[in-house]
C-alpha cells in the first residue's frame, strides 16, 4: 500500500496525526503519480489547503500541464478565491487538451458571479471548439434557464434529447425542459416532459412542479392528483397543501380543498396564504366560527395583509361585530397604512355604531382616493344627506352621474337636491 494509499486509510479511521505525518512522505516524495492522485482525493474529500499544495508542487514541476492547472482552479474554487482560480484558467493554453474543460470551468464561475454574457461568451467559444459535447449544451441550457431566456433553453435542451441524452450530471433533461416550457409560459408542453421524469424517477419536486403548472394550465383535476401524490411521498413538502387546496376549490370540492388546506396548517403554522385560504374555505363551508379563526391567524402573522383583513371584515359586518372592524383597521392606521378598502369598511362600521364624526373623517380622508369608484361614492352620498349635507351630497351625486348618466336613482337624487339647495 502507497504512503498515499495509507494516508487516505488514516483519514477515513480518524487518526489525523498519522495521516498528516504520511501527507509530508508524499509532499516531500519525487512519485508525481503518487502526489496526483493523492491530490484529487484530498479535493474530493474537502482537504482543499492539502490538494492545493499538492497541485502547486506539480506545476513547479511540470508547469503549463492544463490538468494539473485545472484542478488547483477547482480547488481554488472550492476555498472561496474565484479571481485567483479565474487567472490560472486564463493561463491555460487553447491548444491543451484541457482547454475546453477550462472555458467550462470559467462561465460556471462568471455564472455564479451573475456575469451572464461573458458565461454565455466562455460557453459559446467552448462550443465552437466540440460542437457535439452534450455538457456544453448542458451548461448552456443551464444559464439560459437561469437567466430567463426560456426559448434559448427549450433549444438547448430539445438537442440533448436528440441525442438520446435524457439524464446528465444528475440532471433529468426532460424535467429541465419541462421547467422551460413552464417558465416561459407554454404550460401544456410542458407536462409530457414531467411526466417522462417521473417515469424515471418519482420524486416529490418534480410532482410538485408538474402540479403547480398543471394548475397553471387549467388542469385542475390532474394538478390535484399530482400534487395529493407529491404530498403523500412528502408529507411535509409545506408547499404543497396551498396549490392542492386550491385545486380542489376551482374543482368545486369545497370539503377536500378545506381538509388540504388544514393538513398544511398541521405541518406549517407560519403561511399566512394557507390561512386565508382555509378562512375562506371554511365561509363557503358555513363554518363561521373556523373561517374568523383562521383569517386571525392570517392577520396575526401579517398585521398588515390586507386581503386578510378585508375578508375578515366582511364576516365581522356580516356578524354586526362593527367594534370588530375598528380594532382592525386601527392597527394598520398604527403601523401607518392606509389602505383605503379596509378604512372604508371602519368608516361603514363606524357609521353603523352612529359614530359620525369618525365615519364622516373616514369617508373625507378616503374621497380623494376612492372618487372614481362607484360603489363608495354612492355610500358616500348617501352618508352626507343623512348627516344633512346637501351640498356635499350633491357634488358627489353628480360625479356619480358623469359614470352613469342614466341611473334613474340618481337622477332623482340629483334633481331633488338641486331644488332644495
């Protein structure tokens, strides 16, 4: 057995002493072979300060070696000091038979830098030098999918399965493409390519996603069974139960939306979404008093989440609980939100307790807003001619006519007041 042999033994048994001893044997040795193949295995193994003094030892004595130069960039890599690895790349030659691997290396670390064209530019050249290797088109099918060209990825991708290339790196090209189909909007052609995934290997992501974009498609039915598979694979894939409820609700099963939606709670007590969702869920269901604790819940983790509060409201004016609606949207006011749907419903309820004067500074402070919706100008009006402001009334009535000319109500509205002022 080689000392490098020994020293790999050493590692795995824990006895560092004896391995570290065995590592200065071979650092200190002439057996280059024996030096690299150590080096890879301390790269592969994390022991990066090793490998890298290894590999600097072999580039005294063999520089210029591209794959000697490679794996120190790769090491370098692995230690957080891109800039340095990036100018040893630089170094190796186009004519090296590493060469290619090098141009790969770099867009992946110009990729990760967020410099997408110069990756492209890397990926491209690499191309032009093996214009058949299924990893660059890989690699490029990889940055455009990141980048957000989603045609350029489709393409890239497309070509792999051409080849008969259906997995790489531990990538499923067919779930790839199906990620760029749906990402760029083409739900429907998507799915097939979902489906051959699983057909390979049935994971929960991939269900998950094939789910979530054939409810995308309108599939409604078949993002249930989708993603009802995914969570029984994984029961505590959290974002799973949201999309399945909602499956079922644009299904029209109410009863097994609700449950989805209360089996996501069980596992994720911190989705707001989930909540509101079950809240109104438990309304269609009648179920009042489950609806106002889940829409709280909602509200309790995001004071400030308006679709909750207004659904709550609704159930609260509904239940006359108008002190309720006030509680509520004094805490936006507290936090210095003013959304004008949740004041309107404090100034309905503040005008249903006979609180006038807040109501009426509600409706003031709310006009410049709501002015062109119809539905608060009519409230409005009528909340100033029974606060006997005809004037007022008038105004706003006649704003209301310029939406609706031939509202007879309102016309009658307008004709009175003008007699009268």
């Amino acid at each position: 057995m080689t000392n490098a042999e020994q020293m790999i033994a050493h590692l795995e048994q824990g006895d560092m002493d004896k391995a570290s001893s065995l590592y200065e044997q071979v650092l200190a040795s002439s057996d280059a072979e024996e030096q690299f193949m150590l080096g890879e295995q301390l790269l592969q193994l994390g022991f990066l300060d090793e490998a890298q003094q290894l590999f600097e030892r072999l580039l005294e004595a063999f520089p210029g070696e591209g794959e000697l130069s490679l794996l120190l960039a790769e090491t370098l890599v692995e230690m957080d000091r891109e800039e340095e690895a990036v100018l040893i790349l630089d170094e190796i030659d186009d004519t090296d038979p590493f060469y290619t691997r090098s141009l790969l290396v770099q867009a992946d670390l110009y990729q990760m830098q967020g410099l997408y064209e110069v990756s492209e530019q890397k990926l491209l050249k690499a191309q032009r030098i093996e214009p058949d290797e299924p990893i660059i088109k890989l690699a490029l099918g990889e940055l455009y999918l990141e980048e957000g060209k989603f045609l350029e990825a489709v393409r890239q991708y497309e070509f792999l399965l051409e080849a008969n290339v259906t997995e790489m790196a531990g990538i499923s090209i067919h779930k790839r493409l199906a990620e760029a189909y749906s990402a760029g909007g083409a739900f429907e052609e998507s799915l097939p390519h979902f489906q051959k995934a699983l057909d390979t290997k049935m994971d929960p992501d991939t269900l998950f996603m094939y789910g979530f974009t054939a409810y995308q498609a309108g599939q409604y039915k078949t993002a249930a069974m989708k993603l009802t598979e995914a969570s029984e694979l994984d029961p505590d894939y959290h974002s799973i139960y949201l999309h399945l409820a909602r499956a079922y609700e644009m299904e029209e099963d109410i009863e097994a939306a609700l449950e989805a939606a209360r089996s996501g709670i069980a596992r994720d007590a911190y989705q707001k979404e989930l909540y509101l969702l079950a809240g109104k869920l438990a309304l269609k269901s009648g179920l009042e008093e489950e609806a106002e604790s889940h829409l709280r819940e909602s509200l309790a983790l995001d004071p400030e989440y308006t679709e909750a509060a207004l659904a709550l409201n609704t159930l609260l004016m509904k239940k006359e609980d108008y002190p309720g609606v006030l509680e509520i949207s004094a805490i936006f006011r507290e936090s210095g939100s003013a959304e004008p749907l949740v004041l309107w419903d404090a100034a309905r309820a503040a005008e249903r307790l006979e609180e006038y004067d807040e109501a009426a500074e509600l409706y003031a402070q709310l006009f410049p807003v709501l002015k062109e919706n119809t539905e608060f100008l009519s409230a409005y009006g009528y909340f100033m001619l029974e606060e006997g402001k005809r004037n007022e009334a008038l105004h706003v009535f006649e704003l209301l006519m310029k939406e609706e000319p031939a509202n007879d109500e309102w016309i009658e509205v307008v004709d009175r007041l003008k007699m009268d002022v």
